[in-house]
C-alpha cells in the first residue's frame, strides 16, 4: 500500500456505488460506512491494494445484500466489447504482426477498470485514443518467445469486457503454437472483474477451458496461497504465466519468490506508484517480464 493508494481507493469506492440505483442519502450512509472502516484508520501499510478493496466490497455488498451488486454492470461491458469484437480481429488479421497487436489489445483492454478515474464510461474512444502505444521491443520479444515455447500457459484474468481480447489474444497466439492454456477467472464477484458468468457470456470456453481460482472472498487480484489447490498445481506445471490487469500485479508480485516458473505482467500504469515502479508515465502499456528459472 501507498499513500496514493487509499485516495484511489475511496474514489474509486464512491464512483462505484454511484453507478447502484441508490438514493443519495443511501449513497452518503454507505460511503460513511466505508471511511469508518478500521483499515483506513491503522497502519495497513502492509496489506496489498486487493486485499483492502476486498473488505469494501464486502462491506458494499453487506448493506446491499446483494453479492454481485456490479453483475448488470458487467454485463453491458461484456455486450459492447463484443459488439467491438469484429473490428479488433481485423485490426489483429491485417497487423503486419498479428501477435504484437494481439498483446498490445489485451493491455489496452486494461483500461476498462472501475479504478480509472474515468471509470468504465464510454469504452470504445477509451481504446480507440490507445491504439497508437508501442510496447516496448524486448519486453515484447522476449514475451513472444516465452509464449512460441510454453507447453502450458496459465492465464489470470481480470476484467468483465477486457477478457474478449483476452479472448482475441489466445485465439491469436494458437496461429502460431499450440500450448494448453487455462484462463482463471475471480471465484467471487468484485467490483467489474470477471467471474465464471462473465467468461461463459463472452464464450471464454470456446478458447480455453476457464477456472475460477478458489479464493474465499471478493480479492480483485490472485493470492496464490488462498486459491485452490487446483490452480496452485497448474501454477507450478506451467511453463509461462500471463497476469492481466493491476491486481494481480499488485498481489502476485509479492508472491514471485514462490513461483518457479516464468511470469509476465500485462497492465497499464495507471497511477504514480506504478509510474515510479516501471518507470514510465501515465496510461502506458506495460509487459513486466520476470523470467529467471527459479
């Protein structure tokens, strides 16, 4: 956690429940509710980013009783990015590198996060303003051939609309290997993140066969000691490991000691802690590739 961290948080916590069909008095009785809540008012330096919004969202869905007060939300994130479907398999199909488009797609995707000050309005300018990033070339290259030499990928997802490229991704990466691939998807549902009924509504499946990681809890990221057995196992039998999204970042990268084998990092820095971490500026694409043998 960074000082920048629970201003994040607390904006993105009312931009949030603003988008429920709440009256503003319930608006305002909420969000008290949220400011109280001990992990604002202690040393939490050491807990991850994930792990707080978790007890917002628990605290979100206790007073709503309502354990996926975000569904209909994600579901019309889900509709219009695959309305946008076709045009960005063309964009892929006529790249002079298909794979580079691919990748570069699915990090732009990022970009539909409840985290983002502009939230997850209008998602179709959001990647359209995006597609003029580059990705940087050995961070690439080394990702491509990490992926050309898998056997098996694991795949951690994050949010409900940006899993169609991810989507898009795999399908594309199957032009040119063929490794098994596992997408893992949130057990429980929080905030715009992708669950087993997102990922059945896109047809995730059709690509890869899709997992829910286990976790007891609304985490917008992936602990690997709270997930499933099952995913530990493929964890530690694959050979590359693809992590979408801040979140996972967030909690994986606290992890990376326990996992031996090669991971990669698909996100945009959206924020000043992750700028300073990657070094790079705002809103831009990062492949953040940790790839010792262990």
């Amino acid at each position: 956690m960074q000082p920048d961290c629970i201003v994040c948080i607390l904006r993105m916590a009312l931009a949030s429940i603003r988008k429920l069909d709440l009256t503003e008095d319930h608006v305002r009785r909420l969000y008290e509710q949220i400011l109280k809540m001990d992990v604002f008012r202690e040393n939490a330096w050491e807990r991850t980013s994930p792990e707080v919004i978790e007890l917002v969202m628990k605290t979100i869905s206790s007073d709503l009783n309502d354990p996926d007060p975000f569904y209909h939300e994600k579901r019309k994130l889900n509709q219009t990015m695959v309305a946008l479907y076709p045009f960005f398999e063309e964009l892929v199909k006529k790249a002079p590198d298909p794979l580079y488009m691919a990748i570069k797609l699915a990090i732009i995707g990022n970009a539909i996060d409840f985290m983002l000050p502009q939230g997850t309005e209008d998602v179709e300018n959001i990647i359209h303003d995006k597609l003029k990033v580059v990705l940087e070339d050995r961070a690439y290259d080394d990702l491509r051939h990490a992926i050309l030499n898998a056997g098996q990928i694991v795949y951690f997802t994050d949010n409900a609309g940006e899993i169609v490229l991810d989507k898009l991704l795999v399908a594309t990466l199957r032009r040119f290997c063929n490794p098994d691939i596992v997408f893992v998807v949130r057990n429980m549902p929080t905030l715009n993140d992708a669950t087993l009924s997102e990922a059945r509504q896109v047809g995730l499946e059709k690509t890869a066969p899709v997992l829910a990681n286990g976790i007891a809890g609304p985490l917008p990221g992936t602990i690997l000691k709270r997930c499933s057995l099952e995913i530990r196992d493929l964890v530690d039998q694959a050979d590359l490991i693809i992590s979408k999204g801040g979140g996972n970042f967030d909690c994986l990268e606290e992890e990376l000691q326990q996992i031996n084998t090669k991971v990669s990092f698909l996100l945009l820095s959206k924020c000043e802690p992750y700028n300073l971490f990657f070094n790079t500026d705002l809103y831009q694409p990062i492949i953040a590739n940790y790839f010792s043998e262990g």
